[in-house]
C-alpha cells in the first residue's frame, strides 16, 4: 500500500470514528434534553396539585375555625344558663328547668361532634334523646354536670381533631411541593448533562478542522467528555 493510500486510510478511519461519536453525542443530547423536558413538567404539575391543596387546606382551616368559634359561644351560653338555672332552681323552678332544657339542647342539637365528644358528654343522648322521660332527666343531668367542668378552648385534642382535616391537607401540601422541588433539581441536573454533551460535540466537531494527529486528542476529548455524560446520566432519576 502506498503512502498516500494509508494516509487516505487514517483519513477514513478518522471520520468514521467521529461521526460515529458525534452521532452518540447527539442522541445522548436529545435524550438528555427529553428527561429535562419531562421533569419540568413533572415540576410545574407538582407546583399546581400543591397549590391547590394549599387553598383547599387554607379553607379547611376557615371551616374549622368557624366551627370552633360556633362550638365556643354554643359553649359559654350554655354555662350561662346552666348558672341561670342554678340559680332559680330554689326560688324560680320553671325558668331553672326551661334553662336546663336550652343548654341541654344546644349541647346535644347546635354543637359539633368533636366538641360534643372532647366535653366528655354521653354519647347516645347525642344519638338519641329516647322517649324514656327518666332516661331522658338522667341523660341531662349527666350532661349538665358534666359540661360544666371541662373548657373546651382550651381543649388540645378537641383543636388537633378540628383542624385534623387542614392539617393533613397542608402537609400534603408541603410534600407534593417538596416533590416539584426535587423534580426541578433532577430536571436541573439532566440539563447540566446536555452542557456536557454540548462541549463534547465542540471538541468533536472542531476535531474535523485540525490535519495533524492533534485531531486524534481532541477528538478523544469529546469522546471522554460524552462517556462521561453518559454515566453522569445514569445516576439521574428517569422518568421511565
């Protein structure tokens, strides 16, 4: 073989080669540019479900806290008249036991079922008052004694049980929007990949001008730069 004819043959090999590399820098790069492409929209879908969850937590909270504030005042008007009723039950007996049916009925009829529960009252008059009058007379007495002896604003578990349902909803909030935050970061960081894909296709493509055997180093340059995309890739969370 004549020497024109292996330098025409180093020629050939080289081209090859590199457009061979340059072909895999090239899906790679579009490859990497997909997934980027998918978890940003896995980040802006994350943003709104856990904004959406965030106003539907926020108007949980509102319910909660105008039920609480309904349980409160139902609270203090029936202390008031279970006081009222204490007070005449000598000399008024009439407004004492009128007093006592009120309280007993805003308890059991106008207050909430956690507040109900959280004062410690019996359940199945809040159920079912009966027809029995002295299982009924029992029931609000049970009621009445009862009532008067727990606060309940100050009441932790009765709070906690209130605003069980905004709690929750927040805190999923919270991790579907930490879950748009991680998928921004991975979105970042297949973009950080497509730089260096990128950089590779320079040193690969710049490696065709050169005629001495730099172009050899330069074009293995951009083929170590692209190997080592392509294993930085595989550490990446895919979306398949």
């Amino acid at each position: 073989m004549s020497v024109e004819s292996e330098k025409q043959a180093l020629v050939d090999k080289f081209e090859f080669f590199a457009a061979i590399l340059l072909g895999v820098a090239a899906i790679l790069t579009a490859l990497s540019s997909f997934q980027a492409g998918l978890w940003d929209g896995k980040q802006a879908e994350a943003y709104g479900k856990a904004n959406t969850e965030a106003t539907a937590a926020a108007a949980e909270r509102a319910k909660a806290t105008v039920e609480m504030s309904k349980d409160a005042q139902i609270d203090i008007t029936a202390y008031q008249l279970i006081e009222q009723g204490l007070n005449n039950e000598t000399s008024n007996p009439g407004v004492a036991n009128s007093s006592f049916e009120i309280a007993t009925y805003l308890y059991t009829r106008q207050m909430s079922d956690a507040g109900y529960k959280a004062l410690g009252l019996p359940a199945e008059a809040k159920k079912d008052p009966g027809d029995d009058e002295e299982k009924t007379e029992s029931l609000k007495g049970d009621i009445l004694d009862k009532a008067s002896e727990v606060d309940l604003v100050g009441n932790e578990t009765y709070q906690k049980e209130m605003l069980a349902k905004a709690t929750e909803l927040n805190d999923q909030s919270q991790k579907t929007f930490a879950e748009g935050n991680s998928a921004n970061e991975t979105g970042d960081k297949f973009e950080l990949a497509n730089v260096i894909f990128a950089v590779s296709l320079f040193f690969m493509g710049i490696a065709l001008v050169f005629k001495t055997e730099i172009k050899w180093y330069v074009l293995y340059a951009g083929g170590g730069l692209t190997l080592l995309g392509f294993i930085y890739m595989l550490t990446l969370s895919w979306t398949f």
